[in-house]
C-alpha cells in the first residue's frame, strides 16, 4: 500500500510539474477543434468534444469532418494528442521507476545486475 501511495504522490508532482506544457496542448487541442467545429458548423460542445475523441485516438465516428482544411485540422490534432498521451506516459514510466528504486531491496538489484 505504501508503494501505492507513494507512486501517486509522485505522479501528481510530475503531472503538477508537467502542467504547463499539458495545458498548453490541452488548449491547442480545443483551439483546433473549435476551428473544425466552425468550419464543419458544429456546436461547440460537439467541436470539443470531437477534437479530444481524435486526440485520444479513440475516434467513435459519430462526428466526422468532411472537408479538406478540417481533415489536416484532425491529423494536428490527432498528432498533438499523441504528444499529450505521450507526455503522462512519460511520467507515468518515470514515477514507475523512482518508486522502485525507492522501495526495492539494494540486494536484489545486485542479484539481478550479476545475472546481466
């Protein structure tokens, strides 16, 4: 349980740390889906909406664009989802590996780097 909770408390600091640039590409992911949205005439509700379906690449297809400008619109926000998934992956690994270095015994890393 204390690995748990101490894996946690370093994913939010990491994530904190983290925030501007997440929040950067947050608010470049709505900006381009609102564009969609006015483009392809969508709520803006549906236009955010849209926007972070692609950028997670789930893309459900029950909203779609239909023009040219608002298909390169989606592959820049496809790809900008990719680097926001990326980035709490990133911290998520990192935090993972802090974690175990605090937690593991030194012994059992000698073991495993002499089998290396």
């Amino acid at each position: 349980m204390e690995f748990s909770i101490t894996f946690f408390q370093l994913f939010f600091i990491g994530v904190y740390l983290g925030l501007p640039l997440l929040a950067v590409l947050c608010f470049v992911i709505i900006g381009l889906g609102l564009v969609v949205g006015r483009l392809e005439s969508w709520s803006r509700f549906d236009s955010i909406y849209w926007a972070f379906i692609t950028a997670l690449t789930v893309g459900y297809g029950d909203i779609r664009p239909l023009k040219k400008p608002s298909k390169v619109l989606a592959v820049i926000i496809a790809w900008t989802g990719i680097l926001l998934t990326g980035l709490l992956v990133a911290i998520a690994v990192k935090t993972a590996s802090i974690t175990l270095e605090i937690f593991i015994d030194p012994n059992v890393i000698e073991q495993l780097e002499k089998r290396v």
